[in-house]
C-alpha cells in the first residue's frame, strides 16, 4: 500500500488533488527542465550528478533547452546548470516546476511537486520502493523511476537514512541521461556504458609536485596536495615550492619521508592536512617533529595494508597520539574481463606539472598530459603502459566507460 493511502485509511480522510500556491520568480527564456539533487538523507543523495549533466547538455542546448538546479544554499553545485540553489522558497519552487518541461533528480518535494503538474519524471529510489513512496499524481507513462535498490543485495530498500555502501551510487549517469533524453523526445546516439566508477571520483583533488608553484589562476579557490612522496630526495627548490604554493592558497601535504617543517611554523594555518604516507619504517624523528608542530592541521597515517606490521610494531609508542590511522588496501579491482583497447577513462585527481595537467599518476610517469582541459576530457586506457600501477593507484579516482 502507498504511504498516502496508508495516511488516507487511518485518518478517514479522502485523497483529492491539493492547492498549491504558486509565486513568481523570473525564468529563463528558453525551455528548461529542473534538478533538485540532494535531499536531508545521505543515502538518497548521488554522486554523479555533474557526469549526467554532462552528458545530457549538449543535446539540450541543440534544443534551447537549460537546466535549473533547486534546492538549499550549501547543497552541492554543479556546472553548467543555472544555480538558483538557496533563492527560492516552497511557492517560487512550485511556480518554476509548473513551467518547467521535466523534472529530475531524487526522490524528493520536487518529485511530488512535478507529479501534481503532471510533468515528465525522471526520479531515482534508493532506499524506498516508487511503489510506497513514488509520485501520486499524473500521467504514470511520463515517469521513469529508477530503482538503485534493486542493484545490490536482497534487491529490497533499506529504509535507512544512511548506507555503505550507498546503493543509489549504482546507478550508471547514461542510465538518467537516457531516461531524460526519452521523455523529452530527443533522440541520441550514447553509445557508451560505464563499467566502474572508482569510490572517490565524485570530488576533484589537484596535485602536484613540491617544486611546481601554482598560481592563483590556476584552479581558482581549489586547495592543492603536495605530493613529496613522489620525489626520492627533497631538495631546497622544494621547500621554497611548498614554502610560495602556502602563500598563494592552503595545501595539504602528502609525504613518505621526513620533512623539516619549522620553517612553516607561521604558515601552519594554511596547512589542511599532514598525510603520512608509511612505506617502510615509521620514522619515530618525524612522529616528534610532527607533534612540536601542532595547531589545527589533522595528521593522517596512511599504511599499506601489506605493510600493516609496521603499525602493529609501534603501536605502544603511538597509543597515545591523536593521529587519524586509516589502512589502505591497494589492491587492483577486478574490473577487466576482455581487452582494454575500447576502455577509456575520465578523473577527479589532476596532476598538474610544469604547466601540463595529467589525468593520473601513471600518465605524469608516462609524460602523456591532457591537451586543452575542460571536465569532460578523459584518455584511452591503451595509452597507458603500466596498467598495474593505474589499477592500483589511480583506479578508485577514476571513471571507466567503453
């Protein structure tokens, strides 16, 4: 039984079509369809809303078509969406979805606001069935309600206002974007089908080398990770990189090796995070180094899964330290099973070097850089050499479609 007709029973009331009281709020003058892409559950929030939109928006901008993104001011934006994130209250929200030609996103106020306007719905389910909790009104033909449950385990909602791993994550983006461009009429040739995303692909990281200064042009307001633990020795160029890219913006710093830091002391407070990244020995010099420094800056160790020995060797002289301690485990995913000269990939963590900008580690290795970047722009996977290394280190930042 539905939710409303489980509130209908038990009240005695009679489900009739509601008043909703529209405001005004200017529009585009072109067509345009709505997202509303994150709700107060975490579990009911998706990840890869920017790869839909960016598949979808070039057949809707053939059509004169944009896109509206609604919803509460700190909800996540996106590119190449008109923001209105934040402006609009319950009656303006009302009034733009009546004029809207489609709505998407999750399930959510949107969805049922869409529904009563009889507009075409393109709407994801994760933790409850579109059966219980789906739209009540208008034409069922016009709804494509995608159900994430159905992807992983007994294929039944959780119910839980938080998962892990979140089934709605499952849902390939050409899935919406198809479903979107259906009921819009607009016909497409993706021909594509995604074949892994990697867990940490939904936000971009930038990196890059201790020597490379970064201007402040350069991936504007964007924090960067200054990887140490990608150079043998540390030299004085070194520090005086680290010591220009800490005036410029705030950095974290990502190290498998000692690192003077007194230096720095003043220039603590643009320090994100301190990532130590355990390869062989914990260096006890660096430990105590590390503690003088202290402040705000969160110190992670990062340990080899296979190194794990190492940890359990000093674990009375860390007891006490109030150090995050995560164990990584580098294993390559199991996400190849025919020939990989059709598989290509796009990345969240760009290398940026001598002015060159590189979709994984394996490709700075490799000196294969991305010519004229923009957020869509991914590499062929038989350009790589080392695909171990891919596998292993860039993989989880990654997406991988044929």
């Amino acid at each position: 039984m539905r939710l409303l007709d489980t509130y209908a029973t038990n009240t005695g009331s009679i489900i009739d079509s509601p008043f909703i009281f529209t405001k005004y709020f200017p529009l585009p003058n072109e067509q345009y369809i709505t997202l509303q892409s994150q709700t107060p559950y975490d579990s009911r929030n998706y990840a890869y809303w920017q790869e839909v939109i960016d598949i979808i928006n070039p057949y809707l901008l053939k059509n004169n078509i944009k896109i509206i993104h609604t919803g509460l001011k700190d909800d996540r934006k996106y590119n190449g969406v008109i923001d209105y994130l934040g402006q609009t209250n319950i009656n303006q929200l009302a009034y733009i979805i009546k004029n809207s030609i489609l709505h998407f996103g999750s399930d959510s106020f949107g969805v049922h606001l869409a529904s009563y306007y009889d507009k075409p719905i393109v709407a994801l389910y994760s933790i409850s069935n579109p059966n219980v909790a789906g739209p009540h009104f208008g034409d069922k033909s016009k709804h494509i309600l995608i159900k994430a449950y159905e992807n992983i385990g007994n294929k039944k909602p959780s119910y839980s206002p938080t998962e892990l791993p979140k089934s709605i994550n499952t849902v390939k983006p050409e899935e919406i974007a198809k479903s979107i461009l259906k009921l819009l009429n607009i016909q497409n040739e993706l021909n594509f089908e995604t074949i892994f995303i990697g867990n940490r692909y939904s936000n971009y990281i930038f990196e890059c080398l201790p020597k490379d200064i970064l201007g402040q042009q350069v991936f504007q307001n964007q924090h960067i990770n200054i990887r140490f633990d990608y150079i043998d020795q540390i030299q004085d160029e070194d520090y005086n990189g680290l010591f220009n890219n800490l005036n410029i913006r705030p950095c974290s710093i990502i190290t498998d090796k000692f690192i003077n830091l007194q230096p720095f002391l003043q220039l603590k407070d643009r320090i994100v995070n301190i990532i130590y990244n355990v390869t062989k020995e914990i260096d006890m010099n660096f430990i105590s180094a590390l503690q003088h420094f202290g402040g705000k800056v969160h110190i992670i160790f990062e340990i080899n899964k296979s190194n794990e020995k190492t940890l359990e060797d000093r674990k009375f002289d860390l007891i006490d330290m109030p150090y995050i301690i995560e164990i990584i485990d580098n294993k390559a995913p199991k996400i190849f099973e025919d020939d990989l000269k059709d598989v290509n990939y796009k990345s969240s963590k760009l290398f940026i070097s001598n002015n060159e900008i590189y979709l994984s580690r394996s490709a700075f290795l490799e000196n294969k850089p991305i010519k004229n970047f923009t957020p869509d722009k991914y590499q062929s996977l038989k350009d790589i050499n080392n695909i171990q290394l891919f596998l292993e280190e860039d993989s989880e930042f990654c997406l991988l479609f044929k």
